[in-house]
C-alpha cells in the first residue's frame, strides 16, 4: 500500500511539473487584458464551473472546492483526490468595422486534496490568477513620413501556487485559509515600422517580473432541515497583496533585410526594482440541497480593484466590480443501477459589472454554461469527467469599442482513490 501512495505522489508531482511547463505558455487573445496584470481568471474547479463558477457555500466529498478553503473538510477520510482541467476556447474580437477570430487551448488548474486528520484537510494546486495576451496591428498614413505600421502586443500572466487547510470546528461549521505564492511575468511590446528604407523601425519593450504572497480565508456553515434538506452559507476573503516586481525597459531601432530583423542601435535601457498591490476581495454565498439530488446556490462577490496600483500609481481606467453567479446540479438517482441516471446535469450563469472603465463605458461581461459529469466506474463511482459549454459575452462596439465573444469547451478529470487503508489477507 505505501508503494501505492508513493507510485500516486510521484504521479501527481510530475503532472505538476508537466501542467507547470504548460500553464507558461498560456495564451489568450483579448485587447482588454492591456490593464492592471491582465485579465482576472476567477477560475473555478470543474463541477463548480459548470454551475456559473458559484463556489462559496458548497462542499462535496470528492470534489476539491479551492473557491472557498472551508470546503476542504468535506473531503473523505480515507480518500485522496487529483482534480485537473483543461479548456479549448473559440475567440471572436469585433468592432464596428471589422472581425477577427482566434482558437486557443490551455489548462485551467491542477489541485490535489486529502485528510490529515479527523478534524484537519488539505489541499494544493496550481491556477491561472491572471491572464494577457493582445496583438493589435494599426496602419496610419502620416505627413511627410509616409505608412507607419503600429504594433501592440501583450504576453504573459501571473499563476498561483496554493497551499490549503480547512478545519472543522463542530458539526456543520468549518473554517479555511489558503496562502498562495504569486508569480509571472508581463510583457508590453510595441513596434513602430516605416514603409521606405528612410527609417529605421523601433521598438519598445517592457518587462516585469512578478512575484509575493497572496492570502485567502473562508468560513461554511451548514444546517440540515427536515433530514432531506440542507441549507448553507459561505464567506470568503482575499486580502490586498503587496508584491514585488522586477522591471526592465529598453528601446532599440532596427533595420529589416531579406525577412530578418537586424538591432542597429540600443538607445535606451533601464532596470529596477518595484511594488505592485493587488487588490482585496469579499465573496459570500446561500446553497440549498436536497438529498442526493438537487443543489442550488448563489454567489456574490465585491472586487476592490480602484485600489490597484504599480510603483504607487493608480490606473484610473479599473474600478470596483460586482460579480454575481447562480448555479444548479441534478442528479435523476445517484444510487440506482442505470448508469445513465447517475449522470450529473449542470447549468449556471455569472454576471460581472467589470472592472475596466474605457471611453466612460464599463466593459462588463457575462458567461452561460451547462455541463456534465460522468461516473468513471472503471475507476469508481466517486471518480468522473465533466464536460462544460459555456458562451460569454465582453465589452461593446458601441463608444468605438471592441466586443468579445467566447465559446469555451472545458473537460476536468477527478480521481477519488483509497488512502490510509490497509490491505487485509483471508
């Protein structure tokens, strides 16, 4: 049996290592990641996903629920748990001229959870915190210069490595913390090209390297009513985290022969060292469940993102957004013998105001999703794989602004395996 967990251990930590290499080419195709530290992931573990990303005040036994750290307690005494998920998203950009489309995979998180003791979880894992990635190319016709070819682009992201514990206090009451260590890199690059070999071209770039730590809290109650009935609330929150950042900025010209591009001058080169503060969050939610059948639950969150500042200056461009989400999961007969109707069936929706003020518009947004999970019996039938659809909609082409339009494929794998059990010989 040890040389089973060890077997699992070694797995779970290459797959680490493996999702680590890949959550560092994470890409993304949106204008509007330009601001703070990109776009915010607000990622959320497979079967919550698919139920509008709701999270707070839900717990499941085999379901590793990193939204709210509370939630850890739930997990089986004897059980270890590996959650991953990947997403395969189709991206249509527009404006009142023209389109643009994009088809991007990447993961979304890898999460581990297990029983420590009676009273005490815990869990770990990798996600997305933030993400960015642009390519804008802009072409102006300019008094005795002639064409000049513009080019914005983006690239990077911060991710977060967690390290959970959930407690319970008594019967129906737990409390949760999760500390995290930030980390990426962004890159803002722009390119200015003259048509004519009267020029040079120049570029711009700037790099920051990131890194700090990141805390979170949560508290789950639960009361049941009527033996079949549950009800429960959740509270979780972030705090505001001052990180370190390592900054370099230069400037070159360049010449472009036979397709390649040659630096003839570095006229500009800077590098130090600076301080970021993300900002602080607050997130409560109500569930309902019904035996082993029906869940309902919603979620509403405060982000405090008029506090962000880089080197002790604000954007004015991010303000303070609400988010709300509403999800449901049914199962027809969690116990019966037809595997067909123990299939979970999954919807929610998630409404943002945004964070993001352009043009005096504030670019919100909003996701629809239905998904599935299936029982791995191969495995167990506390192991299984979701399926999630979801389309979302950001920002506007009115006030000469873009609008994004997603379709999202998303598969999670989770497996539930024995732990601390002995074998025991007839």
């Amino acid at each position: 049996m040890l040389k089973t967990h060890t077997q699992h251990l070694l797995f779970s930590l290459s797959l680490s290592i493996f999702c680590l290499n890949l959550f560092a080419q994470n890409e993304i195709s949106s204008p509007y990641s330009n601001y703070g530290v990109g776009l915010y992931s607000n990622v959320t573990s497979g079967m919550y996903d698919a139920m509008g990303k709701v999270g707070y005040a839900l717990q499941d036994p085999y379901q590793i629920n990193f939204k709210n750290p509370a939630s850890y307690v739930a997990f089986d005494s004897l059980s270890f748990i590996a959650d991953a998920s990947f997403s395969i998203y189709s991206n249509s950009l527009a404006n009142a001229e023209i389109k643009q489309k994009a088809t991007l995979a990447h993961p979304n998180y890898l999460t581990l959870g297990l029983p420590v003791t009676r009273h005490w979880r815990m869990s770990a894992g990798i996600l997305p915190f933030s993400n960015l990635g642009y390519n804008i190319v802009q072409s102006i016709n300019q008094d005795n210069i002639g064409v000049v070819n513009y080019n914005y682009q983006g690239d990077g992201g911060l991710l977060q490595l967690y390290w959970g514990n959930g407690f319970k206090l008594y019967d129906g009451l737990s409390l949760g913390f999760n500390i995290s260590y930030l980390f990426g890199r962004l890159t803002y690059m722009q390119t200015a090209e003259f048509e004519g070999n009267n020029f040079y071209h120049s570029m711009v770039n700037n790099t920051t390297l990131v890194d700090g730590i990141y805390l979170s809290a949560g508290l789950q109650y639960f009361a049941t009513i009527k033996n079949n009935h549950k009800l429960g609330i959740g509270l979780v929150y972030e705090n505001s985290a001052y990180i370190w950042t390592k900054e370099e900025q230069f400037l070159y010209n360049y010449s472009t022969i036979g397709g390649s591009d040659n630096v003839n001058d570095t006229s500009y080169y800077y590098e130090y060292k600076g301080n970021m503060q993300l900002p602080q969050s607050v997130g409560a939610g109500l569930s309902y469940q019904y035996k082993n059948k029906l869940w309902v639950s919603a979620d509403f969150k405060w982000h405090n993102w008029a506090q962000y500042y880089h080197n002790k200056e604000s954007d004015e461009r991010l303000q303070n957004t609400y988010i709300t989400s509403f999800g449901v999961q049914f199962i027809p007969n969690a116990t019966s013998s037809n595997y067909f109707k123990k299939i979970r069936i999954r919807a929610g929706v998630q409404y943002s105001t945004g964070h993001i003020l352009l043009n005096n518009h504030t670019i919100s947004d909003y996701n629809i999703s239905i998904g599935l999970g299936f029982p791995l019996k191969l495995y167990n039938n506390n192991s299984s794989l979701g399926v999630l659809f979801e389309y979302g909609q950001m920002g506007t082409i009115r006030n000469d602004l873009i609008r994004e339009n997603h379709f999202r494929i998303s598969f999670h794998f989770t497996l539930q395996e024995k732990w601390y059990q002995r074998v025991k010989l007839d």
